[in-house]
C-alpha cells in the first residue's frame, strides 16, 4: 500500500518531466540547434550507451570519494556531537566556530587541501568530508538538544545506567535528526566529490566533465551530468531506507500520514 501511494504522489512529477523531456528534444530538433550548444536527450542517451565502459570507470572512482568521505562525515560528526553534548563548554566554545566555517566556500579551501594532500584520492574525501560534515553535526546536535527533559529525570529516578538512558532514550530522540541531515549530506556527497575532482585528478566524473567540456562534448558532459544526479538520487534513497529500517516506531505515523492524506 505505501509503495502504491509514493507512485501516486511522484506521478505528477514524473510526468512533467516526461513532458519537460520531450518539449526539450522538440525544441532542439525544430531549432535546429547545434549538439555543442544545447544536445537533444537523445543525443544524451546515445552518449552514455556508447561510453558506458569510460564512464562506468569514472563512475566507480567517484563513488569511492563519496562512500569514503561520506562515512568520514558520518563518524566525525557523531563523535564531535556526542562531546559536545557530553561537555556543554566545549559546545559554547567550538559550536559557533562549526557555523562561521561554513561561510568559507569550499572552492576556496578546496586549493589549499590539494596542496596538503596531493592530487590523489584524499582531497577528494576530505572536500567530500567538509560538504557532509556540518548538516549531520548540526543535525545531530538539535536533535540531542530535543530530548524529553522529563524522560531523562525518570531515567535518574529509576537509577538507569547511561548507556541504558542513551539507547531508550537520547538515540530514539536524535536518529530522526541524524537521518534527516544524512539525507542532505548524502545529496551534498557527489557534488563534493565532483568538486574535488575539477580541481585536481586523474579519474573521476568531474575529471571527465572537463575533458568533455573542453573539448566541445556536450552531450557527454550531460551524460555525466545525468550519472551525478542519478547518484544522489540513489544516495537519497537509500538514506530513507536506512532511516526506515533504523526506526521502526515511526512506521505507523507514516502510514497514518499515507492514508489521512488519501
């Protein structure tokens, strides 16, 4: 039941991207507009089917960045969080210095990372690292904040142990935080990555973006362009299906959600 009502709610969408493609190949082929200008969707496709070996290599190096710096993210951020709500100074001290770095565009801290690390899969993780890192920690920090008071003096009350109380009580109260800053952090994951690979590297669709783009391959810049959103996409899903399988207790408030709004 919930799969057919997430195909109703995503039809609308889908079918004015449908529309939205072919008003697209029918502009480009009544314009007649040159493929290095603006290429059809279909040029687009014939572009991955014909370089779906290159890409896929290109692909699998980027994942690699995002995967790795992804789960870097993910463990820096919780551990940061966690002290920082374990040690109130430390959260006064360094939580406004979180929120001011994120003024610092990352195209601009991306040079000084490839000088430190080289040119080789490192920067890469850690631009990946730096985009995902402040969603989660900002995530995960509101949610511990959020946490029922009252729960926790009965926890006090009933002698609990603290890992009895961060299980029963904290962890249920931050993963709809976590998960949620995990979904933008995911999303964020491939652009950080491709980022990383404009700037310097051998392999990867940013790498191959470029190449494409100066050499007038515009059909294969979007066909790497529509890999890179495929990505995130996919990311993103897999995120919710994580946030489903972690959390149990909220499946029945969502398929109350699913029928009130039917």
């Amino acid at each position: 039941m919930r799969r057919w009502s997430d195909g109703r709610r995503n039809l609308p969408a889908l079918l004015l991207l449908v529309a939205l493609l072919l008003l697209w190949e029918l502009l480009c082929r009544k314009l007649a507009l040159p493929g290095y200008l603006l290429p059809a969707p279909s040029r687009i496709a014939l572009a991955l089917v014909e370089n779906h070996r290159l890409l896929m290599k290109h692909t699998a190096a980027t994942l690699c960045a995002v995967s790795t710096g992804l789960l870097t993210a993910v463990a820096v951020a919780v551990s940061l969080s966690l002290l920082m709500d374990r040690r109130p100074l430390l959260k006064k001290a360094l939580y406004p210095l979180l929120v001011i770095s994120q003024a610092v565009p990352i195209f601009a801290l991306a040079p000084v990372i490839l000088i430190w690390l080289g040119v080789d899969l490192k920067p890469k993780i850690a631009v990946v690292a730096l985009v995902c890192f402040f969603p989660l920690a900002v995530s995960i920090v509101e949610g511990l904040e959020r946490v029922d008071p009252e729960a926790l003096e009965l926890m006090e009350v009933m002698q609990a142990s603290p890992w009895f109380t961060f299980t029963q009580v904290r962890l249920p109260s931050v993963l709809p935080h976590f998960f949620a800053g995990l979904k933008i952090s995911a999303t964020y994951s491939v652009m950080g990555a491709v980022i990383g690979e404009w700037l310097g590297g051998s392999i990867g669709l940013g790498v191959y973006m470029t190449r494409t783009m100066y050499s007038y391959k515009t059909s294969h810049l979007f066909a790497a362009i529509f890999i890179a959103v495929l990505l995130s996409l996919i990311l993103f899903k897999i995120s919710e299906l994580l946030a489903w399988i972690t959390m149990p207790w909220s499946r029945d408030e969502q398929q109350q959600n699913f029928n009130g709004s039917d």
